[in-house]
C-alpha cells in the first residue's frame, strides 16, 4: 500500500450540510459539485456522514421518498476520524476494521480539514 500521510491523498472538499436536508437536495449538491459524500450536521455538531450509495441503499431502495426523507432520517450518526499525518496504509486499515469506504480526516486539534476515501487511494501511484 503506502507509507504517504493521509494528508497528501485526501480530497480537501467537505461539505457540510444540515440533517434537515432533504435526499433529492443533498443528491443534487453532491452532483453538481463532484462528490460523493456530505458530513451532516446538527447546529455546529457534525452527526454524521452520508454518500451517495447510502442514499440508494437506505432510501431508495427502501422506497423512502427523497423529496420528504432528510440526512437525519438516514444518518448512522457515526464518526470516524484519523489524522492526516498517519499513513495511507494505516487509514486504510482502519477503513476495512470498520467496514467503511471513507475517513473524515482531522488535524493535531481535532478540526475535519479533509476526507479520505478507497477512490483517493486507489488513485495512488503503484
């Protein structure tokens, strides 16, 4: 895998947006600026993390209307964090002890400076 910082491979765009969103908006936004996850929020406290394939899987298929279904309705609220010096190869380990595809990256202090994700990884050069 690799010994590089998570900071150097991480994606630096995080959105944030409100649990009270709802699915078709927060689709939309993840469209139109290329992404593929939203940290969801409650007030100024991050609750959770939602991608595009959580909305498929526990909305859509679950024939949960994305007009009326907010993030908070799905929201798992679990986060998980590693910091940005630790290596690719050490988030990627906590990734597959978790069962997830995405990191929210933080720094000495704690603040949410990135995400990582399997795609960011599988960017890296071999």
């Amino acid at each position: 895998m690799s010994r590089a910082p998570v900071g150097e491979v991480m994606t630096r765009q995080v959105v944030y947006l409100p649990e009270a969103t709802m699915l078709d908006e927060a689709a939309q936004v993840m469209r139109d600026r290329g992404i593929g996850d939203v940290v969801v929020t409650r007030g100024p406290t991050m609750i959770g993390v939602i991608t595009d394939r959580d909305i498929v899987v526990r909305a859509i298929a679950e024939n949960l209307p994305p007009r009326t279904t907010s993030l908070g309705d799905i929201t798992a609220h679990e986060l998980l964090m590693v910091e940005q010096s630790a290596t690719v190869d050490e988030a990627v380990h906590a990734m597959r002890e978790r069962g997830v595809r995405r990191l929210l990256v933080c720094d000495a202090d704690r603040k949410v400076v990135g995400i990582l994700s399997l795609s960011d990884v599988a960017l890296l050069p071999a």
